[in-house]
C-alpha cells in the first residue's frame, strides 16, 4: 500500500526513458489492423497468460486497445481462453453463443455484470464467433472467473415460490427483494455514491428475505427456492458495500482460471481492471486494507509466464464525467510527458540506475470506477508496491471517449 507522501516526482532520467522507450500505437480501433503493435505482441505471445488491465471501464480507447491486442493473441500465437471478471454462470452464456452462435450477443450479456453490457463487447463477441466458424475445431472459449452468483431470475424463483407456497409471505418477501435487485443494474456502493440509495443495506434486506423462507417446510420446491435465495444473500454480502470496500482476496478466481488452463492447456487472456491484473497485491485510493487481486495468485503459480499490462489514459470524456489532467505523482502523468496520442512502453527494457529505481519504487496509477467524481480526483488512484513488480507493459492514451452502454434489462 502506498501514500501520496511516499510517492517521489520522477526525476528528468526517468522523462527522457519513457520518452525514448515509448513505441506509437497508430490507432485504438479493435478492428484496426497494422504493425504498430507487432513488437509488443511478440513479447507478449511466449506467455501462458496474458493479463489486459483497463484503469477504468468507461473509455472506448482503452477498451479498444485491449480487444487489438487479444486479437492479435488469438491470431499469431494462438490463445484461445478468454477470462473475464464475472461470474460462472453469465460466462457460461456467453461462452455458448460464442461457441454455437445460440441466440445473440445481446442476449447473451444480457445478465453480465454491469460493464461488459457495451456495444463494444457486442461487437467482440460477435468476432469470436465469426472466428470460431472459421475454426470449428479450434474455438475461442470464454470463462467468467468469480464463483456463480445471483442474478435477476433468482428473485423471481423465490417470488414465484412463495406465490405457490406462502402467498401470506409473498408481500413481506417483495418489499425485502424489490429494492435491492436493482443492484444487478447499479451497484449498491454506486448508487449510494449517487444519492438514490434507498436506505438500508441490501445484504440485510437479504438475510431478511432468506430467513422467511427458513421458516417453511423441507420439500424439493423449497430446497430450490432456499437455494436462489442463498445466492441472492451470497451476492448482496460480498458486494463492495456487503463488505464496506474494496479490500479482498481474489485467490477463488485465479483458481478457477489456473484449473481451466490445466484442464484445457489454452493459452489464455485475462481481462480485467489494472488492480485485478496486478501480479502483486495493493492498496486501492484511500480505502484502507489490502487488494490480492487474481493476477498476484496467478503470478505465483505462473511466474513470469503471467505477463501484466496496464492501459491507462491522461483525460477526457468517460460519458458520466469528464476526467482532468492526473495529478504529477502519478504514472499517467509521467506517461503523459510523451508526445503521442497512444504508445506503449516495456518496463522489462534495460535502462540506467535511476530508472530502474524509479521502476522498482511504490508507485500509484490513476483508476476510475463508478463512484468518480472528478472533484475528488485526487483519491482516484491505486497503489502498488513497485511498478515493475505490478506491471511489465504499460500502455498509454492521450485522450478518452465514452463506450457505448446497452440499454439497461429489466429487473
């Protein structure tokens, strides 16, 4: 965990290396194709794991350098798992369109945890699936990392069985399960952010809701009505808010992904934030605890055969707000000394003593999440024990527009 007070300005060495290691990204489009990335990619392809970090989820361009990136993975050094932060169950539906072209993109991410529901992933999914009709014996596969979880047809399983089995109970249930599912469309810790939270904490709603059924007879309906409603309160419990912040051990997602690669032998993406990518554990903004994200489980199962990149940004539009220049102690500023609209630099390269210290050293990077607000810019950061130690690629856009957002399904 690192401190403003701990993080020292880069010295004028460190400004000349970033800018003389710095290699041009033409061009953030995923359907672009050129070189401009061939270098990176070839340090890239020898991995047995790639981690594709975003520092927040709201730009177009970070996101669109990762989907180039993967492409390119995919297509000369063939990885086929892609892993993406959600849960086991909305994986496994989006694996299956992928896979067998059953029903349709937006279908498919229609129970998807709230920032895969993009156009732009819209789009990627439907590349997959192009690409695995093209080779049928040779697939993409996707995998949601985190554990199953609830989703908004487990509210209606508990609602439907006490409409058939306790009608007595099915209005106390409702005023318990009605507020706290619009969690599946904005997230509890978000919504508090916002100001149209309804008061009392969703986990307590759900621990309600689950105990009404407690008190019902043993029969198979109720055993799977108790067993959606377990995974309601699950969900709800282990929110950022369930738990009152970021901190947390993410050793259950990296687990499912390392018994996938040993399972399959694939070579596999890893999408995620920068903070879940990281091959160390961390400190998030001002929120005190420590973050082990999946990628620090997997680099010590992997090694260096994990390889880590972070894509960040210096400013611009995220859609919800308008993100300014990052403050001077920051990686981002540091990258945004170079005078390009995208690059990406190798922290592996060799470089003088001073850079290597600078590399070695705590660092802090610019994150955004859905509670931003840029009047508090400032505690929109993450740190890491040292840079090198975090990340082996950083990747770097001048200016950000928004991703598209699917509309919004119903509760």
């Amino acid at each position: 965990m690192t401190s403003a007070s701990s993080i020292a300005r880069p010295s004028a060495d460190v400004t000349a290396w970033v800018r003389s290691a710095a290699r041009p990204v033409v061009d953030t489009e995923p359907d672009y194709v050129g070189k401009d990335l061939d270098e990176l990619v070839e340090t890239l392809g020898s991995a047995t794991i790639v981690g594709l970090g975003e520092s927040t989820r709201f730009s177009r361009q970070t996101y669109g350098v990762r989907e180039r990136l993967f492409r390119a993975l995919v297509g000369r050094h063939g990885f086929r798992g892609l892993a993406i932060q959600d849960s086991a169950r909305s994986g496994e539906r989006i694996d299956e369109y992928v896979r067998t072209g059953a029903g349709d993109p937006e279908s498919a991410l229609a129970g998807a945890w709230r920032p895969l529901r993009t156009a732009e992933m819209v789009d990627t999914l439907a590349r997959i699936r192009l690409f695995n009709q093209q080779h049928p014996d040779d697939p993409i596969r996707v995998l949601g990392v985190e554990p199953p979880r609830a989703e908004p047809s487990d509210y209606d399983a508990v609602l439907d069985y006490l409409r058939q089995a306790a009608p007595d109970r099915l209005a106390r249930a409702e005023t318990h399960l009605n507020p706290i599912r619009t969690a599946h469309r904005i997230d509890e810790h978000v919504q508090r952010h916002q100001g149209i939270h309804p008061g009392r904490p969703f986990a307590e709603h759900a621990r309600d809701a689950l105990a009404l059924l407690d008190e019902l007879p043993d029969t198979a309906e109720h055993r799977r009505a108790r067993a959606h409603a377990r995974l309601i309160a699950d969900f709800h419990e282990q929110s950022v808010a369930g738990q009152g912040g970021f901190a947390r051990d993410e050793r259950p997602s990296a687990e499912r992904v390392i018994e996938w690669q040993r399972a399959t032998g694939v070579k596999i993406a890893f999408w995620d934030g920068i903070a879940h990518v990281s091959a160390q554990a961390l400190g998030v903004g001002s929120a005190a605890g420590e973050f082990r994200g999946t990628g620090s489980h997997l680099r010590d199962h992997f090694g260096t055969d994990y390889v880590t990149v972070a894509i960040g940004f210096h400013h611009g539009d995220l859609g919800m707000a308008e993100a300014p220049r990052p403050r001077p102690e920051l990686v981002d500023a540091v990258l945004g000394e170079v005078d390009l609209p995208a690059f990406f630099v190798d922290l592996r390269t060799a470089a003088t003593e001073s850079v290597d210290t600078w590399r070695r050293a705590p660092a802090e990077l610019r994150t955004i999440s859905g509670i931003y607000d840029p009047s508090k810019d400032a505690e929109a950061h993450m740190g890491v024990p040292s840079l090198t130690g975090a990340f082996d690629i950083l990747v770097h856009i001048r200016e950000t527009s928004p991703v598209h957002w699917l509309p919004a399904p119903s509760e």
